[in-house]
C-alpha cells in the first residue's frame, strides 16, 4: 500500500505533462527560483495545475540537489510545561518567516539522550540544531564532529560553543528580585523548588547563596527545601521552615508552580501573602497574573531567546548581516505578592498553626 502511493505521487514531470510546458520551466516556477522568466499568467496556471493534481514538493529529492531541507532541528531538555512550549513555539514561528519548518526530540536532559537526538537530526538532514538546556563540556568532541552547525541557548555563563551561543543570564532576575526583596526590608529568604541531579550548578541556586553569603547569611544551604515534585511540598514542611526560622520574611521559587504551592499552603494554614510572607516565582507563566494574590515572578526572555538565536542561524545558513545580541537578561516582573517585610511576630498554637 506505502509503496502504491510513493509510485502515485505526483511530480514536476506530470505537472509539465498536463500544462504541456518544459520541466525546467515548471520547476522554476514551483521552486521560486530567481533565474523564472515565465509570465505572472504562466505561473498562476502552473501553480493552479499543481495544486489541483495534489502536488506537494519532495523535500528529500530538493535536499539531494541542492543539500539543503530548510528544516533546523530542536533538541530541548523539558517541553512538558508551558516556557518550554513556548520555546518550541517561538523559534518555530520565527523561522516560518525564512522559510525554516523545525524538527523537535526531547532528551530529558540526558547526554546520551541528547546525543542520539542530535544525530537522528543529522540523519534527517535538518540544516542546523540548537539546544535548549544546559550542556556539558566533554560533550563538546562529538558536537563539533557534526556535520551541520549546533546553536546554544544556554543558562549558564560558560559560552561552551563561541559564537553560537544565546546566554540567557538569570543573574539580573535574580539580583532584582533579591535587591527588591531587600528594599522592602527583607533580610532572610528561604529558597523552596526542585530538586535534581546537578542542581548545585543551577544558577539560580548558586545566586540564591551567594546573595545568602554577600547579605551575612552563612548557612544559606540549610535555608533550602527541594522537592523531586511541588506536590511533595506540603503545610508541615513550610509550618517547620517557619518554626525553626521565625526570622524569614521571604519565599523564593525555582519556578512558578512551586511558588504557587507555596501560597497555597499559606493560604490554607492562615498566612497572608504579602502580609505576613513575600513571594516570588521564576518563569512568569500565564497563571501568575491570575491568582490572588498575583505573583511576583521573573521573566525569561524566551522569545528574544529565540529571535537572537534566528539571527544567529539566518546569518550563516542565508548569509545575512543581522546584529546579534549574545545575551538577553531576566527580569522582575513585580506583582502583588511582594510587599514590605512583617515587623510582628507570628503567632503558633501547639499544633504549630497561626493563631486567628
């Protein structure tokens, strides 16, 4: 049945057949060539032909010729929540634009995973392929052996393929939230989100405790509760945060949906956000100008993200001459529950519950 319509397909031969005009010009023509010298009423007939008889181009026949499918392809460590989404999204429709379709596989931040991902990619001959995620260095070898050219989009600072790197800097969020934070009289966080392998080199941990150290806190470490899923989190773990720490005024999230269980519970157990606590999350998803109290969160640059790494690929696949900017920043997205720091002290029955 598959080998019947392979052989059923309709090509530029039967098109030329049917308007009874060369191959060559009919090629032209479906193929925007520049060198097409046919009439704009020509062309409208053989366009009309083609797409009467079902034509569609053979991508794989087009890259043979010319070595190109116009197709870039994404490797992405999570595409199950809705900032990854939106990275496939934007790059997806930034490159419509240039005539790019883009080939997505999710490696679950694995290098082996991420290693065969890049070479299925290869081998379905996509032009060039960025990644989205952290990567490590002994990666590199093989990255480099590649073929087709490999873009970053990177969190952290090390710039592991020069040139072709997009630095999403976390720094200026965090150093804005903390320093807002700090304003506003708050002087001890606690840092609540997700805990994973190698979640010492995030930047969003490692900025946490040097702001920790920078402000006179020594044990920023032991002011930490990671969980492997927000739905660990739970009242008596924050009503223990808050019993052996009565000084922290302030919750910081790895991401929104940890700072939204964290307002929950508050809520459920008789805090008030931001009487009582601040709270600010990462990410700004769609949800954190809904809820109420909306939450303070800070920004990723995602579409910026994807429009300088664009750049970055149309400059060397197409030729152009697009200024890029290698790095876009962060930012605090500040909402209503960041307030000023509590100077009252909270109440506790025996159960460890506020008092009403």
């Amino acid at each position: 049945m598959q080998g019947e319509k392979l052989q059923n397909r309709v090509t530029i031969q039967d098109i030329a057949r049917e308007v009874d005009m060369s191959i060559a010009t009919v090629s032209a023509v479906l193929g925007n060539k520049s060198h097409c010298y046919a009439s704009e009423k020509t062309k409208t007939m053989i366009r009309e032909k083609a797409r009467e008889m079902g034509y569609r181009p053979n991508l794989l026949a087009r890259s043979l010729k010319n070595g190109r499918t116009h197709t870039i392809g994404l490797v992405s460590s999570a595409i199950q929540n809705e900032i990854n989404a939106n990275e496939v999204v934007c790059l997806t429709n930034g490159l419509l634009a240039y005539g790019y379709t883009t080939q997505v596989i999710y490696d679950r931040g694995e290098t082996i995973l991420r290693k065969k991902a890049c070479e299925t990619l290869i081998d379905h001959g996509c032009d060039a392929i960025v990644i989205y995620g952290h990567l490590f260095a002994e990666e590199l070898p093989v990255i480099r052996r590649f073929p087709a050219p490999v873009y970053h989009i990177d969190m952290t600072a090390e710039h592991l393929l020069p040139g072709r790197t997009i630095y999403v800097n976390y720094k200026t969020g965090i150093m804005e939230a903390m320093e807002c934070l700090n304003a506003l009289g708050h002087e001890n966080f606690y840092f609540i989100g997700g805990r994973w392998t190698g979640i010492q080199q995030d930047p969003r941990y490692r900025l946490f405790c040097n702001y920790c150290r920078k402000t006179g806190v020594s044990d920023p470490e032991n002011r930490m509760l990671l969980t492997r899923s927000f739905k660990e989190l739970n009242a008596d773990q924050i009503e223990n945060i808050i019993e052996h720490h009565p000084d922290v005024t302030a919750f910081i999230a790895t991401n929104d949906i940890w700072a939204l269980r964290v307002m929950q519970i508050l809520h459920e157990t008789g805090r008030k956000v931001p009487d009582d606590f601040s709270v600010v999350g990462f990410d700004n998803i769609t949800a954190s100008e809904v809820c109420i109290p909306s939450l303070s969160s800070i920004r990723q640059p995602v579409k910026e993200a994807a429009e300088e790494v664009i750049k970055m690929l149309m400059n060397e696949l197409e030729g152009k001459n697009f200024p890029v900017q290698n790095e876009v920043p962060c930012r605090l997205v500040k909402r209503d529950s960041i307030g000023k720091a509590r100077t009252h002290q909270l109440k506790f029955t025996i159960k460890g519950k506020k008092q009403k």
